[in-house]
C-alpha cells in the first residue's frame, strides 16, 4: 500500500471477540497514521466507532473530526467541505468564514487547505471517515490517498468502508 509501516487494519470477523475487546484494539491503532476499518454491511462498524470515541480521553489534547460520507458521493465537493467544517469544529475554530460550494472546486487545493488547518494545530487530531465506500468518484479516492500519504505529524485517520478502497 502507500502507507507502508504506517497502516492497521482492524477486523471485525472475528465473532467471539466482544466489543470492548474490539474497542480496546481500535484505541491501539491510534497510534499508526492510518487505519482502515473494511467489513459489509451490519458488520457493526459505525457502532464501534461510536463506542471508541465515547472513551473516556486520556489524551486531553486529542480532537476528533468526525464526517459521515453521504450517500453516493459522486462530488468531491461536499465531502471536502464536510471534512474542513469537521477539522474546524474539532479544534472550536470560529475565524475565518465557513467553506462554502464553488463553481471552481479545486480538490489539489481542498487537500492543501485541509493539510495546512491541520498543520497549524499543535494538539493531536483523529480524522474519522465512516462510510468511505460511498466516495464514488475515482479522482476524490486519489484527493482522499493524497491527504492520508501526506498527514502532520500529530495527525492520524481512521476510515471505515464496506469495502477495501483503491487508495
């Protein structure tokens, strides 16, 4: 893959492993800079999800950007944006004026711009991505690549998918 020593994978095929174990494991991989979460539907994914970030943080400085992809996400657009209100909201930024739709979406600058608030955070952030198998679109699976290869270094992303992506 692109994230060589970088990437877990949690599995959630295991049917004798209770929640907490798997909850347990999930605050584990933290620690690597990406983690794929890939398991059909009503494999319970979005609901470990929910159980990990309602842990009791140990990590005071840790901020969770949390997106749910839309249903059918062809435009890369509206993911971004969904994703830049995330990171803003995870560290209470109020400067600057919400991102908005633009005739001239630019996704190379989108990622920038998402890399660069990031950046600017000293505190460590965990950008969650459910339902990334709705991304539909073969240019925002290579943005989506382009910001996970490219993370600062306080940064980590968890990404949760029914299927394994073309990253």
């Amino acid at each position: 893959g692109r994230f060589p020593g970088s990437m877990s994978t949690v599995g959630l095929y295991q049917p004798l492993i209770a929640r907490d174990e798997l909850v347990a494991r999930l605050d584990r991989m933290t620690a690597r800079k990406v983690t794929m979460i890939s398991a059909p539907v009503g494999s319970g994914k979005t609901s470990l999800l929910r159980a990990w970030a309602e842990l009791p943080d140990r990590d005071r400085d840790r901020r969770l950007a949390l997106v749910q992809v839309r249903r059918d996400q062809h435009d890369a657009q509206p993911f971004w944006l969904d994703l830049l209100a995330a990171v803003r909201q995870a560290f209470g930024a109020t400067h600057g004026e919400p991102p908005t739709a633009t005739p001239d979406f630019n996704g190379r600058a989108m990622v920038d711009r998402v890399l660069a608030e990031l950046a600017e955070h000293r505190g460590r952030v965990i950008l969650v991505i459910d339902d990334a198998h709705e991304l539909a679109s073969t240019e925002v699976l290579a943005q989506l690549a382009r910001l996970l290869a490219n993370l600062p270094p306080q940064a980590h992303a968890i990404v949760s998918t029914r299927r394994d992506l073309c990253l």
